[in-house]
C-alpha cells in the first residue's frame, strides 16, 4: 500500500529513496516535510519519493484515486488497517475501479476521547503546510515532461474522503492554497461553514455526518452550553 506522510520518521528527515521508514510514534508534531512511501507488511515500510509515488499511482490498472484523511487518535497501522477495509469495500463495489491513497498526519492515542481530539487539533492545523507542499509537489510531477509528457497525460480522477479531524486537516490545507482541483467529500459539518465562506474549492462538496461520533457532538454541545452561559452573563 502506498501512503504519504509528515509524521517525523526515528531516522533522519532528509529523503532518501529506497531506505527503511520507521514511524517515530512518541512523536505527534508535524513535521514540515513529507515522506511518500510504501507499505511492506506490518510495521514495515520503505520510503521511495514523491516523484515516483505519482508515477506508480499513474500507472496503476485503477481508474480513480481516492486520498484519504483519517481522523483523530488514529495511529499509523489504525489507519492502514482503514484504508485496508476501505480498498476492500471499494474493490467488492467494482474492481480496479478506486485506488485508496492513505494520508498519516501526526495524531497521539490518548486516555479518554475528549482530551485526544483537543490535543490532535493542534497537529491537524500544523500539518497544513507540509500537506500543502504536495499539492506543489503534484504540481510540479504534472508539469514534468519526462515523467508525464504531454502525448500520455494522467487522466485519472482525484477524489478525496476526509473523516472526523481529517477535515480539520483539509480546511487548513484548502485556506493554505487555492490550487486544489479535487472533489471532497467532507464527513462532519462542524467545520464546514468556515470553509465554505473562505475557499470557492468547496463548490459541489457533499456533506455528512455520524450520530455515533462521539467527539463531535460533545463539541458541539460544550460549545453551545458554553455559549448560552456568556449570553446569560453579559445580561
């Protein structure tokens, strides 16, 4: 499975193709680089470059491309383990129909809900910049002549799925640069109207949302309960 990622690696940050990529799980800051890499089995992956990545995904027998942002205290094999399914679900609908590309950005797993989602905001928001940078990076592959010429374009659709804090990560993203040409499809609407007022790329977006998610509505109620004790007290 192929996967990017802007958690910090226990080896250097330099890239480096071919080498060993072992996750740094004490770590949950997002790193400022980004790292394309490849799945081998449980616990083991080898990075080989964003140049290569695209190409790969390129030549792939799938018709689409779906990138996936997992959501809060979500720790890598979690999300792999995800994706998996996803790719299992989306092969029993129609084969080589959708590719699921996995996004890791840094989450911890904490004790208790409510204290994880708060403290992986902070990472959500910091990890628009260097997912920023593959939007560029994809710009960049594009525009390559060798990599990509232009008698043998990538006609490949680019869909999106971001789950729970996975939006936060895309909101940021989307507000960092305009030059997003995907169709998103966002789960969980407590974010979604700033979004929607800063950044024309959410034309057409679908919107949905899970009675089961927890995190969320106890968000939503603090926030409103937190609310009506301001407008109580400034009367």
């Amino acid at each position: 499975m192929l996967f990017i990622t802007n958690r910090f690696p226990t080896q250097s940050i330099k890239s480096r193709v071919g080498r060993v990529f072992d996750f740094d799980l004490k770590n949950n800051a997002a790193s400022n680089s980004v790292f394309y890499c490849r799945r081998l089995g449980k616990d083991k992956y080898e990075e080989i470059g964003g140049f290569n990545l695209m190409s790969e995904l390129k030549s792939s027998p799938y018709r689409q491309l779906l990138v996936y942002l997992h959501g809060f205290s979500n720790l890598p094999e979690a999300v792999f383990d995800g994706a998996a399914e996803l790719q299992a679900l989306c092969d029993k609908k129609k084969q080589k129909e959708l590719l699921v590309l996995p996004v890791v950005w840094p989450c911890d797993d904490d004790q208790g809900i409510v204290k994880d989602y708060w403290d992986d905001q902070k990472a959500a928001d910091a990890s628009a910049f260097s997912l920023a940078r593959v939007l560029g990076h994809f710009m960049k592959w594009r525009d390559d002549t060798q990599r990509n010429p232009a008698d043998d374009p990538c006609l490949k659709r680019i869909n999106m799925l971001a789950h729970s804090m996975g939006n936060r990560v895309l909101r940021e993203t989307l507000c960092t640069t305009c030059q997003a040409a995907c169709r998103c499809c966002f789960e969980t609407p407590t974010w979604w109207r700033r979004i929607s007022r800063t950044n024309r790329c959410t034309r057409g977006t679908p919107v949905s949302s899970s009675a089961t998610h927890r995190a969320m509505w106890w968000c939503i109620t603090h926030r409103t309960t937190w609310r009506c004790v301001q407008a109580r007290w400034r009367t």
